[in-house]
C-alpha cells in the first residue's frame, strides 16, 4: 500500500504544514485570496515517480501543478478531480495560479509515490496538458 506523503492534504487543520503565498485556509479547503502565486508542500526527492490527486474549482484564470519546479499540468475553468503521474524534478510540490479568482480553491490533496518496479507499466497513464 502507498504511502501518502501529503500532510493536511484536506486542510482540516488550516494551513498547517503549507506554503501559502496568496492562499488561505478556509471552508476546509485552499482558497485563493490574491497578492501571490504559490501553495506549496517540500516532500519530494527528485528522480522519483509520484501520482498526485486533488480536487479543483477554477471559476477564472488557471491553475499550474509541478512536481519540482516545472509545470507538469494545468487547469482552465472547471471544477473537478485531477489525477497526474510524474517524475519530480524538485522537492516541492507546487500549485501555482494564473489570474484565479479570489474563492477559487484546491482540496483532498494526495501524494504517493510510485514504486520503482512498477515504473514502466505507468509509463502509459504519465500525461501532459
């Protein structure tokens, strides 16, 4: 079984354990409040392969994903659950905004990591927007 590696991934305890340039911790989610760019966890080694999994509401703007310091995925307008395997370049896990709106929000953020032996059968789910 996966260890998850996000603390606070649903933000029951606020901010605790986050980064949060331009964000805060309300309604037991991450709302973008304006004045910066980046909600960030340092929990990744780069090299290795993790699956992320969170919920998204982008009423305007969008919304960059990275496993390290490039963009590995983003969202335009929508709401929904995002799924995206990757290798982390870096140790942070980043969400990064682009013209969100204030309210917009990320929630049920999960990071595993995926084993080394099962990297190549992955290699198919790996996606880039």
């Amino acid at each position: 079984m996966a260890v998850e590696l996000i603390k606070n991934g649903d933000f029951s305890d606020g901010g605790t354990y986050w980064l949060m340039l331009g964000w805060t911790a309300q309604n037991s989610r991450a709302e973008y409040t304006a004045g910066g760019s980046d909600l960030s966890q340092s929990i990744l080694t780069a090299g290795h392969t993790y699956k992320l999994v969170f919920d998204y509401s982008v009423s305007q703007g969008r919304v960059y994903y990275r496993l390290g310091t490039n963009n590995d995925g983003y969202l335009d307008i929508g709401s929904g659950t995002e799924t995206y395997v990757g290798v982390a370049n870096g140790p942070n896990l980043i969400f990064a905004q682009s013209n969100l709106a204030i309210g917009d929000w990320i929630d049920n953020v999960s990071v595993t990591e995926v084993s080394r032996g099962r990297r190549k059968s992955l290699s198919t789910m790996l996606r880039r927007r």
